[in-house]
C-alpha cells in the first residue's frame, strides 16, 4: 500500500473528546481498488453466464438480476456490512467512512454509489476527478452529497504525549514577533498530529530559521527555539 501523501490527513473529534486522525486516499489508490472490483464483478458476471446460459431464456432473466446485482447491490452491501470496504478496497487498503468517522449506513452507502453515473461522465471518471481536485478531502460528487470519505484503514489517536523530545534548547537567532513565537509553539504542540512529510514540508517553509539546514535538521532546529520560548514563557509564569 503506498504511503498516503503528505497533505491527505484530516482530524475528526468525537463527541468523547478524542481526536482521529484520517488518511484521505487520493485518486490513484481508489482507481487501483475500483480495477480490482472491476476484476472480480466481471469474473462473477462471466461464471454466471457460462452457468446460466444452459438454463434457455429463463437463465438469461436470471443472469440480468446478477448484472444488476453486480452493479448496484456489489458495492452497496459490502460497504454496509464490510466495515465500508469492498474487496477491492480491502486489498488496497482502504474503506469508507462517514464525515464524522462513523460507518456507513444504508443511506449513505446507497447515495454514493447511485451518483456514480454521474461521476464517470462523460468518460473515464472524469467528473470525479475534477470534483476530487476541486475539494481539499478528495471527494467525488457522490461522497460531496453522501457525507462520506475514502480512507486509508487504520486511524489512530495523535500521540498524547505530543512530539518526540529533541534534546537542548535553542534561543532564536534574532527577535521574533509575538506571531512568530505563537507559530513556533503552534507547530511544536501540532508536529505529533502531522505526518512526518507534512511536518518536514511547514518546517522548511521557515526559511530565514531553517536555511541551510536538512529538512530534517530544520525542523529539529524549530523544535529546540520553540523549546526554548515555552521555557521561557514556564518561567515568566512562575
């Protein structure tokens, strides 16, 4: 299963005040599970026909209920009664959940697969592709209007105990402005909550205090100033 990209995280509190962090899947990883659905549907549907086709006209009724089965009741009921995932899905790792991080329902499940039709216009998905990058959770009409997302499988807490300690402290370079300092410290509280990419990619957005440096040394460096300015801020309470 690739690694989800940098910017695909979403955090989701729950009426218990806990946080879940979600991987929003992009469009190549949905793509390789709908060819795997594809795949097995059409295997079904040609098993069915090579049965069927010895039943005469009644066993071509018959193979008519399993295409529509196939098509609409297929992803419909694995994804209500298989933890949001096809087979397809489950192979790459992936599931449906509802905006709010809960199952998905009948309704729900229903809703985003009959837009589906809509999404593959005019060819090729292409409307889905353009909803998905018109949309920062990488949805496509059928979860804009069902509530739901494609995630990768696996969500977890942030670390409670927040970002790994770096060891020393580091007073800033020059004067900081109190937007600075509240960045800095912002970004020290929120690097556990991150992936590691995404944590790399604001740390070199901090040029004039991370130039020069690896992205890994920056954002170890952001880590000891704002170590630093917490310090700081402790004492000035005490």
């Amino acid at each position: 299963m690739d690694t989800p990209p940098p910017d695909t995280v979403r955090v989701v509190a729950t009426p218990e005040g806990c946080e879940l962090v979600l991987r929003l899947a992009g469009p190549a990883a949905r793509a390789r599970a709908f060819c795997i659905d594809a795949v097995i549907r059409f295997l079904v549907f040609v098993a069915a026909a090579t049965l069927l086709g010895r039943l005469g006209s009644m066993g071509m009724g018959l193979l008519l209920l399993v295409y529509f089965g196939l098509a609409w009741g297929y992803p419909v009921l694995f994804e209500v009664f298989n933890a949001g995932a096809t087979p397809g899905k489950r192979l790459c790792g992936l599931a449906v959940l509802r905006d709010d991080a809960t199952p998905v329902g009948w309704d729900a499940a229903f809703l985003r697969n009959a837009l589906r039709f809509v999404d593959a216009a005019p060819v090729g998905y292409a409307v889905g592709l353009v909803a998905m990058g018109l949309n920062g959770d990488g949805k496509r009409l059928g979860d804009i209007l069902a509530g739901t997302v494609v995630v990768y499988r696996g969500m977890k807490k942030p670390d409670p105990g927040g970002p790994a300690p770096v060891e020393g402290v580091e007073p800033p370079p020059f004067p900081l402005g109190a937007g600075e300092r509240r960045a800095l410290l912002e970004y020290r509280r929120r690097a556990a909550t991150l992936t590691p990419e995404r944590a790399l990619e604001l740390a070199a957005l901090a040029a004039p205090l991370t130039a020069g440096l690896s992205p890994e040394a920056g954002r170890a460096r952001l880590f000891r100033l704002a170590d630093f300015l917490q310090g700081r801020a402790v004492q000035g309470r005490d």
